[in-house]
C-alpha cells in the first residue's frame, strides 16, 4: 500500500516528466563565455527587425513633470549604417500650476550613420501646437520627409555608432544573476540579469575614440557612469549566441537641462527576412526648426527666439541622439 507521501509524489510524477521533456537541452555554459559568443555574433550582424514597447517619465526641467508611453518597431541594414525606425509615442505633461496636456505623435525616422538622418512626422497631436507651434506650420510639417545633416565635426564615418552599440550589450555589462536557461517563443535562450560595467564600458569608449581619432573625455564619463544607474536582462539564443530580446530600467537619468528623466523598455529582435527594404526617400527638404515657429517668436532681424532653457541644437541633437538606443539584433 502506498503511503501518503509515495501517493504525493506518484501524481506529481506526470508533471515532472513532462518538465524534463519540455526543458530546454542546451550546453552549459559560463556566462562569461555566453556573452564573449554573443559579442563575435554582434560583429557579423548584417540586418535585423526589432519591436518594442517602454514607458517613460521626467521631473524639474523646462517641460516640467510627466509620464508617457511608446511603440517602436523598426528594420537594421547594412550592418546597422542604416536603421528605420516608427514611432508612436504619448506624452501626459504636468506644469507647474498642475494644469494637464496630453502629446501623442507617430514619426518615421531613417539614420544613416556618420551623414544624415530622416524624419516624416505622421502624426502630431497635442494642444500645445496652439502655442508654441504655429499650427498652420505644423499641418505644412507634416507627411513630408526631413533631411537633418550631421554637424561638421562629426562627419567622419569611419566609426558606425550603431554597430559600436550592437556590439556593447554583451561588452560592457556584467552578470548580476544567471536566471537559467528558459524558452522565449519556443527558442532556447540563456537568461541573465545585468547591469553596466563601468571599467569596461569605459574601455570600450576608449577604444571607439581610438578608432575615430578623437578625444576622450575619461573624467567627463566617469561622472556620467556615476549617475547612470541602469539594470537591465539579456536573453540570448542559445543556437546563435544572438540577443533575442533586451530590457533596460533607468530609474533616474539627469538630463542637460536639469531634469530628470526614467526610462524603462524591452526590445525583441527578428530575422529580417520578408521585411520590405528601407529606401532612402529622393524628395526630402533640408529642416529648419525657424520654420515651424509662429511669426511672433522672430525678432529683429528673423531670430528665433526659443522658450528659456531651449536651443535650437538641442533639438537637433535630441532628434540625432535616437541613433544611440542600444540596439543588439541577432543575425540575418
């Protein structure tokens, strides 16, 4: 006669057979070597399609506080020299007497790395283009692509960011837990919780500086590693050693203008494959954000005249850091 415990473990018996016949039969391997895999996987990415979703929210800077949301989905060519992206982002704004406006926008971007990016802004909803927006201007804006040409300096192409950042999320994190191996839509991955390793992300960036020739402010992102505290979770194939899909938290970033900014997303990668090709579009115009400003915002002699704390290049530079999302699809 069985006893209660035999009994116990005799139905239980289905359950764990069917476990050990649905878990994953992968090498073990030491994180470490797992990630060194994924790195040379990296290297030799030709083309990937991404989606993702993230939230976000900001405090004490010019826009005030708020929180949003957005979609992204998005294809990487030419071994990440040139990345389309589309956008569906909403914003909630909160100013200072606590009076509430609500942005939502849908935008296409195409980067091409060291020359220039795109942007065809398809949706632009929000009642703050009765302000600061002229909204004659914004509807001229709209549905027409954008050319924004590097600055000068950065011109030189011999270091493609993207490619760099590919190749960055298995260089320069460390493994603050192994999770085990687990499946991700029916494919074997191994799944690691990390964080930024800043001696080895301060390498990395040397080595980047050595290959563009240019200088290196080490202090300057020392105190940046400093105030980035961001953790995150890889899940890596396990056939490849390809990221199949990524996920960051930024609980409080220090922006340029003194606020501070939280972010938290996942991407997933695909195989490219059936992807409709990115085509560079012919009929751009040159972007000037004078533009898109109401008569009143000019001054003598046609300055513009941004709100306090705004400049014309931040814009242009917060447009170009969309480049720098950490990207690592697996390959083609």
């Amino acid at each position: 006669m069985l006893t209660a415990m035999n009994r116990v473990w005799t139905a239980l018996l289905p359950f764990v057979l069917l476990f050990v016949a649905c878990a994953p039969d992968v090498p073990e391997l030491p994180s470490e070597e797992v990630l060194r895999r994924a790195t040379v996987t990296a290297q030799s990415t030709l083309a990937a399609a991404f989606v993702g979703d993230g939230t976000m929210a900001f405090s004490g800077g010019v826009f005030g506080e708020g929180q949003g949301q957005f979609h992204i989905e998005g294809l990487l060519e030419d071994s990440g020299n040139t990345v389309a992206t589309t956008v569906d982002a909403t914003i909630n704004f909160r100013d200072g007497e606590g009076a509430k406006t609500q942005t939502s926008a849908l935008f296409e971007t195409i980067l091409v790395q060291g020359e220039r990016m795109y942007l065809k802004v398809r949706r632009l909803e929000s009642p703050a283009t009765k302000g600061f927006f002229d909204p004659t201007l914004v509807s001229d804006f709209l549905d027409t692509w954008w050319i924004f040409d590097a600055h000068e300096e950065a011109a030189p192409a011999s270091v493609t960011p993207s490619v760099r950042l590919l190749q960055a999320q298995a260089r320069v994190v460390h493994v603050t837990r192994d999770l085990g191996v687990t499946t991700l839509e029916d494919v074997p991955v191994y799944h690691y919780a990390v964080a930024i390793d800043p001696e080895r992300f301060l390498e990395y960036a040397r080595e980047l500086h050595r290959e563009g020739e240019e200088p290196l402010d080490e202090i300057q992102v020392q105190s940046d590693l400093a105030s980035l505290q961001a953790i995150g979770e890889l899940w890596i194939r396990a056939d490849d050693f390809s990221v199949l899909q990524m996920a960051w938290e930024i609980p409080a970033l220090p922006m340029p203008d003194g606020s501070l900014l939280s972010v938290a997303f996942t991407l997933q990668w695909k195989n490219a494959s059936g992807t409709a090709p990115i085509v560079i579009p012919a009929d751009a115009k040159p972007f000037s954000a004078q533009d898109l400003l109401p008569s009143d915002a000019y001054g003598e002699g046609k300055e513009v005249r941004l709100p306090e704390g705004i400049e014309e290049e931040d814009i242009l530079n917060a447009i170009q850091d969309h480049s720098d999302i950490s990207i690592f699809p697996p390959v083609e």
